[in-house]
C-alpha cells in the first residue's frame, strides 16, 4: 500500500461553524493540521448560503503519536474546532489558593462556552490566559491564577470546549475601517470619520467607550479637545497613568507640561519643578476631586473627568514621581480596576501609550474593537502581536487626531 495512504494510528475527527471562508479560519485550519505533520480529510463542507448563515467544516485528522495529536487539538481549539464525539468538560477541583491543577485550561479572548451536564454553557467576563471556574449554579466564568481559591472547580485538558473566534462581517460597508491594519498612510480624516462611526453605533447599543491614554495627549495639545469629548458624554471611563494625571494636572495650574510652556513650546525658567509642584498641589487638595472642589483646579483632562462624574483609573509604576495620592501604586488593585471598568466596553481607544495598550488589550475579549492611535506604528503592532488581534493602529499624532474627532462629534 502506498505509505500516503496508510492511516496514522491518532485519528480525531472535528467541527467548526462559522464563516470559516471569509475570515480564513479554514485556511488556517489546514495549515495547522500540516505543521503537526498530521494529515486530513474532509467529511463535511456545507457553505453559508445568506450573509448570516455559517458554515460548517467537518474533518477527520491523523497524527503519528498521542502528543503532537494532543498539540494539534489544543491549537485547533483556538480556531473553533471541537471534537465531534465530545463529551462534558472535564473538572478538577483547587487544592490550594493560586495554584491551578497542571493540566488547566487556559483560555483565550474569544467567545467560549463549555459543555456540562450535555449543554453548552456561555463563559461570562471572557479574557485571554484565564482559567474556567464553575459556580455551583451552573455558570462558567473566567477568573485570574492568582483569584483562584481553595475548593473552585477548574476546566481542565480541551474536551468538552468550544471557542467561538470573531469572524469578519460579510455585510461591512459600515465598518471595513474595523480590520487589523497598521498603515501611516491612512487619512487622518478617514479615520476620524470611521472612528465616529463606531461611537456613535456604541452609544445606540448601549456599550461604554473607554479612553485609555498617556501623557503624549498634553504634550500634543490634546487635552482641549479630549476635555470636550468627555463634557459631551463621549467618555464612559478614562484608564492611564499617574503621569497623564500629573502632566495634564501641571499645565492646568502652571502652563507648562514637563517645564515646557504648552502655548508656545519654550523652556520654564526652572520649569523642571512644575510637575512636583503640580503632585505637591493636589497632596494639599487631598486629591484631585477635593482640588476640583476646592476651586485650586479648574481646567483640563482630569477636571473634565471629576466635574461629569467620568471614573478614572491612574495606574502606578516604578518610575513614578510623587506619584499622586488618586494614583493606585498596587498593581494587583490597579488591574482590577482597569478590568472592572471595561466590563461592558464596545469600544477602547488607546492614545499613544504603549504600557497601557497592550495591558488593556489582554484584558479584553475579542469582539470589543480597539483603536490605537499613535505617530509610532510599532506600538499598534505590538498591541495586536501580544494576542489583541482585533486592534486597529491609526499613525498621527494624537493631539491631531482628538481634534478632528472632538470637532466631528461635536459641530461648533
């Protein structure tokens, strides 16, 4: 018999539904297949015939031995795939805080559901590198290794999972600004234009836009039009930095943003100082909502924020001055409130902060689109190489880019 034709002792056979074709979620199937040196055929093709309808893929695979076949199925998963002869997950339960059992499943950012009790059950607060924990009430939700606690009931190995990756729209004429590219030669007005687009959408579905931001929005003169977005209800939530805090905060009450006058660019005498001066000011308001109180601050990003009632989030870092007493110096606490805050979210803008993005971006599952606007292109790519392949990278300067939106969504 010809050795192509003899079967490899491994066999599984797997279905997808969905719009394998558009997305190119079948391409890749097979080509993950190959690179495990495994083989396929397939059982069952059947093509959407309506923009709406999914496909369905069926297919049996082969491996020469149980671990690349194991590799391959944990890889397939991520794609959509599930064994057709599956039963209910499987589950082990904590022994120790923090410590998941060896063979844990660890989830990615897509749409997950699990099987118990022979019905698939949706995953709730879904993110990537989580494990899946059944309450006793029969729900699924994903939770953090270090949340993990004693008793929890754990998903483990990869049967009994399906995982619903994001699909292109067939009908996209709205929102084709919404694929993954990187590109500087996009127009600013372009963009702006299709960013709107998908706010305005975000506001009639009745998901948050979330405002993730560095310091670059006040040193490009971002902080006018950022302060109107949020005066007219664009801002659901703000998530930065102590620094943005601190820069914004500096030329609301000196002029200057890191000593460097914001009307016309020239140097402070002894502007260094300012932004100590700035974090020393606040200590003495004890904190910035009893300065916005007190009439010690009465302009910019963080004001905007206080006045409309707009939650922020101000994570700290090592290289923090001051910081300020709002900034949140524990990591642990600072991810869970960012986390809290996008639940809910339709809609992350990320302006030019690298740090941020790409911790945002792993928090987040896979159907709440992101735009990540910054003058260098590699900050978008590595957004979307570190899993957060739903991002979109805008390359402008940021100040620019509020402008235009703030002037699109709110006619003078």
């Amino acid at each position: 018999m010809d050795p192509v034709n003899v079967p490899l002792p491994f066999q599984e056979t797997v279905e997808a539904h969905g719009h394998l074709i558009d997305s190119h979620i079948m391409e890749r199937i097979f080509d993950t297949v190959v690179e495990f040196q495994g083989r396929f055929e397939v059982e069952i093709f059947q093509i959407g015939r309506t923009n709406s309808d999914p496909s369905h893929l069926r297919l049996k695979i082969e491996t020469p031995d149980r671990e690349r076949m194991d590799s391959l199925l944990g890889q397939l998963l991520g794609l959509g795939c599930t064994p057709a002869e599956d039963g209910d997950a499987e589950t082990r339960i904590v022994e120790k805080d923090c410590c998941a059992p060896e063979d844990f499943y660890s989830t990615t950012n897509h749409r997950t559901e699990v099987r118990i009790n022979n019905s698939w059950v949706p995953v709730g607060r879904q993110r990537m590198d989580a494990m899946v924990v059944l309450a006793a009430d029969g729900t699924a939700s994903c939770r953090r290794l270090r949340d993990l606690k004693a008793d929890d009931k754990v998903v483990v190995g990869m049967r009994g999972i399906r995982v619903i990756p994001e699909s292109k729209e067939r009908d996209r004429h709205g929102f084709s600004f919404m694929s993954n590219e990187i590109s500087s030669e996009r127009q600013v007005d372009t963009a702006v234009r299709q960013t709107a687009a998908i706010m305005e959408q975000m506001r009639r579905d009745g998901k948050k836009i979330i405002i993730v931001s560095g310091p670059v929005v006040v040193h490009t003169g971002g902080v006018g039009p950022l302060s109107k977005l949020i005066q007219n209800g664009w801002v659901d939530a703000l998530l930065a930095g102590n620094a943005l805090a601190v820069h914004d905060i500096e030329a609301a009450l000196l002029g200057t943003s890191l000593g460097v006058r914001v009307v016309d660019g020239r140097l402070e005498e002894h502007g260094h100082r300012n932004h100590m001066r700035a974090i020393n000011a606040i200590n003495h308001a004890g904190g910035i909502k009893g300065a916005v109180e007190s009439g010690r601050l009465t302009t910019g990003v963080m004001y905007e924020c206080v006045k409309a009632n707009v939650p922020f989030v101000l994570a700290g870092s090592l290289r923090d001055d001051g910081p300020l007493p709002d900034t949140i110096t524990d990591m642990n606490e600072a991810q869970d409130a960012y986390n809290e805050h996008l639940q809910g979210a339709g809609l992350v803008i990320c302006l030019s902060s690298m740090l941020h993005s790409i911790a945002t971006g792993n928090m987040l599952p896979s159907w709440v689109k992101i735009v990540c606007v910054d003058i260098n292109p590699a900050v978008a790519t590595k957004v979307s190489d570190r899993g957060t392949g739903q991002a979109v990278g805008v390359v402008t300067d940021v100040g620019l880019f509020l402008d235009h939106l703030s002037r699109h969504l709110i006619p003078a």
